[in-house]
C-alpha cells in the first residue's frame, strides 16, 4: 500500500528533487522497481531515488542504509547502492527518501546464474569482505543472524501453509525439509563475533549481468550477527554443483556446525520465498511471481544434500587462516 494519502508519480519525485536537491532535479527520471519496502526510481544514469511506500518499518531501513553503507561499501568487491542524499519528510511527502548510486543488472529471480564456478567464487569474495567484526552500536537484525530456535513457530506455520497449498506434495521431501531445519536449529551456536550481515540474501535482492553476479541490492536489513545466515546464499543462489566451489572458494572454509545452521537460514528462506511466489501467481497483494522457481530449485538442492537419515551432510572443510573459527 502506498504511504497514505500519498501516490509515487514522477511528478512527485522531481518535486521533491527540486525543493530539496534541485541539482539532480532535471535529470532524466523514469520508474525502476516497486519493491517490498520501497519505490526505486532511476535518476539518469547513474543515481536512483528510493521512497518508502508498502511498509512502516521502509523508513528506519533507509535511514540505517545512509548511516552505515556508505562507510561499508568501498571495502565490497561487487557494487552496491550507496547513499549519496538524503531526503528530509516534507509536506509532499512525509518520509526519509534517498538518493543512492545506481546499480546495473539484472535481478538474479529474472535472469539466474549460468556460470556456477564464477558466481561462487564472486559470492564467497563478497561475504568475506562484508563478514568483518562489526562496532558495537551496528544495528541488530529483526529477526537475522540470531539462533534459528526462535524462528521454529514461523518456519512450521510457513511448512504447513506449502504443503496446504499443494506447493510441497511429496512427504519425504516435507520429511527432509523438517530434519534439516531440526539439524540446524540443534547446531552449536557461533562462537566468534558478530559480523556484518546483508541479512536479506535472496534472488531479487543480487544482480546478474553474462552469467555471473555483478552487484549486490536492498541493504535494509543490514545487521550484525552469525555468518550462518548470509552462507544460505549458497543454496538460495547458486545453481546445482557450485557449493562445493562456493566453500572452498573462502580464505578459511566455513565449519561443519556453521554450515548446518546456513542450512536451516536457506530452507527458511526458501520456504518464505516459495510462498511469496505463490502468493504473486494468485495475483495476492505482496506476491512475486518470478521467486517460486529459484526457490523451487533451491529446497530441492537443500533436500538432495541431506543424508538418509535426516541428517543433513557437511563437506569436510580445508582449514586456513580467516574469519570463521571452529565452533564443533
């Protein structure tokens, strides 16, 4: 839902522009994404203007986005989007909104990965770089980078609702999907420090361009806490027989119990993600179309990589200098 009272239009947008940044004003401005939490619209070639519009919480995102990414982004070897204006509430529009740098590609649920060995290794460079010890006052996750314990409740209820929805018709697969979330969930805890997380790791959110990634987008729920939870990517993005790659391509390999949490973080997500597809297929308010079939194929990857038994399996690690300490 739009902010109330509120419709986005160009006219809006170079209206706030003016008033407040009037030298980007005449610049070339065309709508780019509505996404889950904000309006992307693109400013010329190089900048992008992002508006909260269907959530309350777009607006404390964008602004911990200004706060912490531009110091964060120069150490990234993929580009992100980086705050370069802020734009204050005003009566045309009574919300934060930025101007950020913009990003090419093309988001990863249109245009997957075709050059899996590449992207893992453009993958595994990113999140080394980004999973550095974060300060004390970097913000908490809403609900990233924690124990997957408390999340138990809502990954049933989102199992139940799949497999109401005819989404999950096989019982073993539903079988193997609750004992790699049990695995995960009874996995030793990270023992290292928290570290910065992109915290939201999905198909819409990193941009493809010949095959591979090219940047990464929507640092709104940047946060601190377990690697665990951005590993997911692994299975989320990737396609079949580039994990192994995505592992070994770090400095230091991620552990056996690491891995069996970024498990559980990938079928929660792609469990949410599925639903959300399905939701857009119905033609629900919120609903993505294009997330059902990367999420498809991504719990299809975290079931065939479970052992008989339930047990899911962990490729013995090589152990090298890094970020990711022991914690079997």
């Amino acid at each position: 839902m739009d902010t109330p009272g509120t419709e986005i239009t160009a006219d809006l947008v170079r209206g706030l522009l003016r008033a407040q940044h009037p030298d980007l004003a005449e610049r070339p401005l065309r709508l780019g994404a509505r996404g889950w939490d904000n309006q992307l619209w693109r400013l010329g070639d190089d900048l992008a203007v992002r508006l909260p519009w269907a959530t309350r919480t777009a607006d404390a995102l964008l602004l911990k986005e200004h706060t912490w990414l531009p110091a964060l982004a120069p150490g990234l070897p993929l580009p992100v989007p980086v705050p370069q204006r802020l734009g204050a509430p005003s009566e045309a529009f009574p919300r934060p909104w930025l101007v950020t740098t913009w990003v090419p590609g093309t988001p990863a649920d249109q245009a997957p990965v075709t050059r899996g060995p590449k992207a893992a290794e453009a993958l595994a460079a990113f999140l080394t770089a980004l999973h550095r010890p974060a300060p004390d006052d970097a913000p908490a996750g809403r609900d990233r980078g924690g124990e997957l314990a408390p999340l138990a409740g809502r990954f049933e209820a989102g199992l139940t609702e799949a497999v109401g929805l005819g989404l999950l018709p096989d019982p073993a697969t539903v079988r193997a999907v609750r004992s790699v979330w049990a695995d995960a969930a009874a996995a030793p805890p990270w023992p290292g420090p928290a570290v910065w997380l992109h915290g939201d790791l999905h198909p819409a959110n990193v941009l493809t361009a010949d095959g591979t990634f090219c940047g990464v987008i929507d640092f709104g729920d940047l946060c601190a806490g377990d690697p665990a939870c951005d590993l997911a990517a692994g299975w989320t993005l990737l396609p079949d027989g580039a994990l192994d790659r995505f592992h070994a391509a770090f400095r230091t390999a991620p552990d056996p119990a690491t891995l069996r949490r970024a498990r559980g973080w990938a079928v929660f997500r792609a469990l949410g993600c599925l639903l959300i597809g399905e939701a857009g297929r119905r033609g629900r308010p919120g609903g993505k179309t294009g997330w059902g079939p990367p999420a498809r194929a991504a719990l299809r990857r975290i079931v065939s990589s479970a052992r008989p038994g339930g047990r899911p399996a962990a490729r013995p690690p090589t152990r090298a200098r890094g970020a990711y300490p022991s914690n079997r």
